[in-house]
C-alpha cells in the first residue's frame, strides 16, 4: 500500500515534471505534511493538508509581508486526490522553539515589534472576531473566547474524551465559569492573532527574523493573545528560564506609549482560554499528561483571580 510521502512524491513529479528535485520531508504539523524541494533551481516548500482555508490564510498573509515581518510567499494552491496543497518559498533558520537564553532575549523584542505593526493594517473591510477566513468574515470577541466550550469540527468528540478524566472535566468547567464572569468587561480590540508561534512557525537566522509561517490558527480578536501565548507557554522551555519575559514585555509596551489598556483584564482571559482551549486539544490527541499539565497550569489562572 502506497504511504503518504510516496503519495507526495508521485503527485510533485506528476504536477511538476523535471522541474522538480529533491524532495525532503520536513516536520509535519497536526493539520499538514510538508517537504522542502527545489522548483526551477528555486528552494520550495510544499504543504499537503485537508484544509484549503488554512492554505488560503497564508497566501492572503505571504502578501502583507515586509521586512519587519518577513511572510513567505504562497505561490500556488490547488487540490490533489485526497486533499490540498500549497507551494511557498522556502526561508532558511531556525525555529524560535529551539532557541537559548541570549537568543530569545535578541529575537523576542523584534518578533513582538513586528506583531505590534501588523495590528496597524486596514481592516474595516473585514468583519468579526474569530477564526478567520480569507475573505475576512469571523462573532463578539467574548463569544469567541467563551466558544471553547463548544463543539468543534476539527476536534471531534473532545467533550466526551475529556469527561473520561472527570478531574479535568472539573477544572475545564471552572474554568469556562470563570471565562463566563470576566469576558463582560472585555473591550472589543481586534486585530490579527497568529495562535501558533511557538509550534515552529517562527524561523530566525543570524539573529533575525526570516519568516513567520503557517498562519491557519490565525484569528481576528485581541492582539494581547499573542503575548499572553507567551506568558502561557514561557514555563514549558527549560532552556528560556534565565530570561525575564516580563521585563521584556514591559520593554516592548513602554516603546509604543505604555501599558495597553485593561491588560490585566485582557491578558488573564487570555491566558484562562489557552488552557482551555489546550486542554480540549489534548483531551482530542488523548494526550492525557499534556491535559493533566494544562489543567494544572488552568487552576493555577483560576485561584488567582
């Protein structure tokens, strides 16, 4: 029986001919495969994946790239026999996740900067909050974040899988309480949110950003996600320890006038419905020590509000 990668090698040949060579696989994510190849002489990525609306979300992004947020350009989409793909240009470094100290303390500053000037683009041309979809329509941003609860098409039968843990089960309810109580005083800030930095989406080389990928998690709704996906997940890279991340926040918002208003407020609703939305994930994935962590992380938001 014929494997996925003898599936993308077929299909490269077929749709490329000799103009293709050397295709490698790289690290696949959760909702796509990718291989780095060489079109006509030119370094490429093609992804293959189930959602065309992800696909679609990096070539709106790849066209809103600048030197402060390099974003690969997707240079065509199409469909395969059983799915989707996606060809990019191919941008060297490595990822922000593998990182030491004195590296994130270099990198971080500039990747926030460039977040910080994404949220200055145009969008009254778009409408709502939420996951977005390339032609722009998205909810309220407290219906958005309080959606966590809800059913998924991607995370199928999460809910049920959860409830086998009745412990999480618990703390994933309080959670969702607590979300409930706090998203009235939320101001309705939207901008764009990629939700997926830290999952090698973030190459850096030389000390420098060169390319921020696959924006299919990406979202409208407050920008402070980003920073709270930070604080979230500072705690999970032993090698990132020695490094003050509050400090270099409080850098980065005293450069652009000050602290953001209702920061407080914003970053723990923030904070509360990444571990929700985590502990779905992994209550899916049956990934049952990641669920466990992030229902401890969830209590720790909880007893302190």
């Amino acid at each position: 029986m014929e494997d996925f990668s003898q599936m993308s090698d077929r299909f490269v040949k077929a749709h490329f001919g000799d103009r293709a060579q050397n295709l490698v696989s790289l690290a696949a994510g959760d909702w796509s495969k990718a291989y780095s190849f060489m079109l006509d002489g030119h370094a490429m990525v093609i992804r293959f994946g189930t959602y065309l609306d992800d696909f679609e979300k990096d070539r709106v992004m790849g066209t809103l790239s600048s030197d402060t947020l390099p974003i690969p350009k997707v240079l065509e989409v199409g469909e395969t026999e059983s799915g989707f793909y996606a060809v990019s240009e191919r941008v060297s470094g490595k990822h922000l996740d593998e990182l030491n100290g004195p590296e994130i303390r270099l990198v971080l500053p500039q990747l926030l900067d460039a977040l910080y000037e994404l949220q200055k683009l145009d969008l009254t041309d778009t409408e709502g909050v939420g996951l977005w979809r390339p032609d722009g329509a998205g909810p309220s941003w407290g219906a958005e974040l309080l959606s966590v609860a809800e059913p998924r098409d991607r995370l199928a039968g999460w809910r049920e899988l959860l409830d086998a843990s009745p412990q999480e089960a618990r703390v994933f309810d309080a959670g969702v309480e607590m979300l409930r109580q706090l998203v009235s005083m939320l101001p309705e800030y939207r901008g764009i949110v990629h939700n997926d930095l830290l999952n090698r989406n973030v190459l850096v080389d030389e000390g420098r950003l060169t390319g921020v990928i696959d924006w299919g998690n990406a979202f409208y709704g407050d920008p402070l996600y980003d920073n709270a996906l930070f604080l979230y997940w500072w705690p999970w890279f032993p090698q990132w320890q020695e490094i003050d991340l509050q400090e270099i926040l409080d850098n980065h918002w005293d450069k652009h006038g000050g602290e953001p208003p209702q920061m407080e407020e914003r970053l723990r609703c923030c904070l509360i419905h990444i571990a929700l939305d985590h502990i779905a994930y992994s209550a899916f994935r049956q990934r049952t020590e990641d669920m466990r962590r992030h229902a401890k992380q969830l209590m720790t938001y909880i007893r302190t509000l």
